[in-house]
C-alpha cells in the first residue's frame, strides 16, 4: 500500500512538473516568440524576407524571386541609407535587417514564422530617402552624422552616418584603412564625440537657474582668462559682452568661469539631467549613452569641461534629443525609426504610442535659452541662410588634439508650429562648426521644410 501511495504522489509530482512547464513556456512564447522567430532564418538557412521602404514608399531593399537580397537603384541613396537599412551580412547591428528582424519576418502567433504568402513584411521607416541622399551629399565624403527628427512626433526623417559603402558592392575592407574607419557603427545612434561649444547649452541652463543676477554681468575677454592655476583660451579677443553675446560669440572665456562657479555636482546634475548620459531605446536599439567626468576636477579642468572639452563625450542622437527638449518647453519624444509594417496581405500595424522623454530642462528656462539661442541665428550665423525657419542653434568646433582639425558642430531646432525639428550635424574633424556643419544643417533643414 506504502508503495502505492509513493508511486501516485511521484506521479503527481510528475504531472506538476509538466504543467509549471508548460505554463512558463506559453508565458515566455507569448513575451518572446517574435524574437525567437527573428534567429529562425538564421539557423534554417532562409535569409530575412521582409521588404524595407522609406516613409513615401521607396524600396530600399528586397529580396528577388532567387533569394538575392537587392537594394534601391542609385548608389548614393544605397550609401546613404546603409546604417539605417543595414547589410546583408548583418555586420551592421543596428541596421533594421538586423535590428528589426522579427518585424520584417512576418512573425505572427497564428501562423508562426511564416506569413501568409510566404514574403515577410513591408517595415515602413519614419526616413526619407531623399533627405538622407542631400545630407550624404552634403558631408561630402568627410565622416561624420546627421541626424533631423520631429520632436512631437518622435519620427526620424533623416539620419545619416558616414564613412559608409554600397551594400549592393561591399568592398573588401582591410583593418586599419583610414577611409572606412569606424564603418559598420552608426555615429549617430552608436557613437561618441568631445561635443565642444554646444554643450555651452548645458552649462549655460545651469546658470540661468543657479546665479541670479547673469543677465546683469558683463566680462570683458581678452582672448585668454585666468580660471584657477591655468588659462583657458578663445581664438580671439571677445571683448566686453554680456550673456547674450558671451554665447553668440561662443566665448569660452565666459563659459569656464561660469562652469567653476556653478561647481561640478551642479555641472553633472544638469548634464544628467539633460539626457546626455543616458541611453535612448530607438524601436529597441539603445543609444549610446555619453559620458562626463566631473569629478575631482581642478578649477581649470572643470573650466574645460564646461566648454564641452576636457573629458566630455556626447552622443550625437541624446544630444538631438534635448535640442528638441528646448524647443518642446522642457520634453521631447523619443526618436523612432519605424512609421509601420504591413503583412503580405496589406494589413498595417498598429499605430504606435509616441514616448516623451522625462524633463529634461524646465520649461521657463528651457525658453530663454531658446530665445538665447534665436538670437545666435540672428548676430552670428545667419538668418538668411535657414529661409522659412524660426531657428535656434549652437555652433561647436571640438578641439581633439593630436594635431587633427576639430569636430565641427550644428544642433538646434525650429520653433515653427508646422516644423518642430531638431536636428544635429558632426562633421568629424571638419573645422568650424558654423560654417561646415552649419553648411550642411542648412541644405538638410532647407529640403525638410522648403522642399528642396
Ligand atoms: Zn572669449
């Protein structure tokens, strides 16, 4: 009978076993299936099926009735959208063929792996094609990032990473040729960069909320100030200026004391704070988050860092972000790559939610800054060349060392009602940023709000 008894309850055993099993399977099936569907064609041999098109619906690539992966007819728009299409060896990883596998492979829980015809997806991205084929254009064979997106929507509508290649010709790379140094990262979405004067927007949200009476000063720039037990240094003699002209002449002079007197816990906060050391979740791709060392730094070094040298990285995509953070009066959406994907039947997606992002400056100074940085435009770049734009921007020109030219730097936003962009160019060791990045920001923003 004890025998018995010992048996049904191993049974028992048994049977819960089975069952807690089955329950945590279905659960994670249903949490994860569609990303377990993406390694699929990896492991059967099938490559992904899905079709990749821009927001109007030009194909950018496809798979031919031979099972060749194919791309769009033109190799400079092949070049130009490589970082957000991606390669058929998926050495880019942050490609949407890599990326967005389990959307483009028509994964669905009724039918499994295979869509209904057998074709994969149509995966829509918020891009178009032609604004990444003028900003490829306009960098010009240097390296470097752009980046415009809609900071209501969250949309991405140009991003662009250079050096680049044809998908459709992959040219055998050597390690260590200079030409294709860094290829298979997205700058904007992976990469770092010493972000010069245009972190100058950060250390200066930080004074305007921190030392009352900045818009009663006035400093007189010599070319060179005294900030703790060294120099730091302007490309020349600024003179006197209040705050309006110490940040439309970019005065590094200005900026360093300001950043020692703020003291480096009110630095870090504010650039925290501001989104640049963290990582964004585009569609599920994390950004690369920045970093800043504002720790134990001499009078000096934090002088530096608050110019946005010294040890400062930023990421071109965060830094996007809070442009449109100023502009949105404090909040901005989270980028996104994906407008929609349709099934082999035509069936859209759902529409997705817009994220915001937390604040990331409040509003009352995220308006003076933004009137600070109008009138940047107005004294200093140039209105005349952003026709048809409510612009506000901050030139960057990143010293790197090494003997190299600097980093060039344009970030701004509009405040049109009909065009809430923001944007970022880096022209990697390009020069002046008002004048190269500046250049590019120019023909970008003129065919994403005039049409050109
Ligand atoms: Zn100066």
């Amino acid at each position: 009978m004890k025998k018995i008894e010992k048996r049904a309850l191993l049974c028992l055993l048994l049977a819960g076993a089975l069952l807690a099993g089955t329950v945590l399977f279905v659960g994670r099936f249903l949490v994860n299936g569609s990303s377990w569907a993406s390694f699929l064609p990896v492991f059967s041999g099938q490559p992904a099926t899905g079709r990749v098109l821009d927001r109007d619906g030009d194909v950018l690539t496809w798979v031919d009735e031979d099972g060749k992966r194919r791309y769009y007819d033109g190799a400079t728009v092949r070049e130009a959208t490589l970082h957000a299409v991606g390669d058929a060896e998926g050495r880019i990883g942050t490609g949407a063929l890599v990326a967005f596998a389990d959307r483009l492979s028509g994964y669905n829980l009724l039918t499994g792996s295979y869509s209904p015809l057998g074709q994969g997806n149509d995966l829509y991205l918020t891009l178009d094609a032609r604004y990444n084929y003028i900003a490829y254009q306009a960098l010009g064979g240097r390296k470097g990032a752009v980046g415009v997106y809609n900071y209501k929507t969250g949309e991405i509508l140009c991003m662009v990473s250079a050096p680049s290649f044809d998908p459709a010709n992959p040219p055998d790379i050597q390690d260590g040729d200079e030409r294709y140094d860094g290829v298979y990262l997205n700058r904007f979405l992976s990469g770092t960069f010493t972000p010069g004067s245009v972190y100058k927007t950060v250390t200066l949200a930080a004074a305007i909320e921190n030392i009352p009476d900045l818009y009663d000063r006035t400093w007189t720039c010599t070319g060179s100030t005294t900030v703790g037990d060294g120099t730091v240094t302007c490309p020349y003699a600024h003179g006197e200026q209040d705050i309006y002209a110490a940040l439309s002449n970019s005065c590094n002079g200005v900026f360093a004391l300001l950043a020692d007197e703020l003291g480096e816990d009110v630095l870090a906060r504010y650039t925290e704070k501001a989104g640049l050391t963290a990582s964004y979740s585009v569609n599920g791709i994390r950004t690369a988050a920045g970093s800043f060392s504002l720790d134990g730094l001499t009078a000096n070094e934090l002088g530096w860092a608050g110019v946005g040298q010294y040890n400062d990285l930023v990421n071109p995509c965060a830094l996007m972000v809070y442009m449109g953070a100023i502009g949105g009066g404090g909040r901005a959406a989270v980028p996104e790559l994906i407008l929609k994907t349709e099934n082999a039947l035509g069936l859209p997606s759902l529409p997705a939610f817009t994220k915001q992002t937390g604040t990331l400056i409040a509003a009352d100074t995220a308006e003076r800054l933004a009137d600070m940085m109008g009138r940047n435009v107005t004294d200093q770049y140039g209105s005349s060349r952003f026709p048809n734009m409510d612009i506000c921007a901050k030139s960057g020109t990143a010293e790197v060392g090494g003997g190299k030219s600097p980093h060039a730097w344009f970030a701004g936003f509009l405040r049109n009602e009909d065009a809430p962009y923001a944007f970022v160019v880096l022209v990697e060791n390009g020069g002046s940023g008002a004048d190269v990045a500046g250049a590019v920001a120019a023909q970008v923003l003129d065919a994403v709000v005039n049409g050109y």
